[in-house]
C-alpha cells in the first residue's frame, strides 16, 4: 500500500511542477517580422530572427 500512495504523491506533485512551468513562460511577438516566440525564463529584449526590440510580453 505505501509504494502506491507515494506513487500517487509523486504524479500529482508532477503535476503541479508542469502546471506552473506552463503558466509562468511569457509570448512575444516581433513587431517588425511577425515571429512568435515564447520564453520560459527571464524575459527576451530582441527578436531571435530579425534582431529587433520587443516591446514587452502579450498576456
């Protein structure tokens, strides 16, 4: 019966790791070509593709 519960504990705490990974990576899109892309960590200043500033995250 423990190694179940402690499967059990380890899925859901799997979970909720994902869950808030998810909702904390932030959208950009490049005014100037169009590019989307998102960012897990930080925050990006400038298109990966054509190199301009990027005004800030879409929520």
């Amino acid at each position: 019966m423990a190694p179940f519960i402690l499967i059990v504990i380890l899925v859901i705490v799997g979970v909720l790791t994902y869950l808030y990974s998810t909702s904390t990576r932030k959208f950009y899109v490049c005014q100037e070509c169009g590019e989307r892309m998102r960012t897990e960590h930080g925050s990006a200043s400038h298109c990966n593709t054509c190199g301009a500033s990027l005004n800030g995250p879409i929520d």
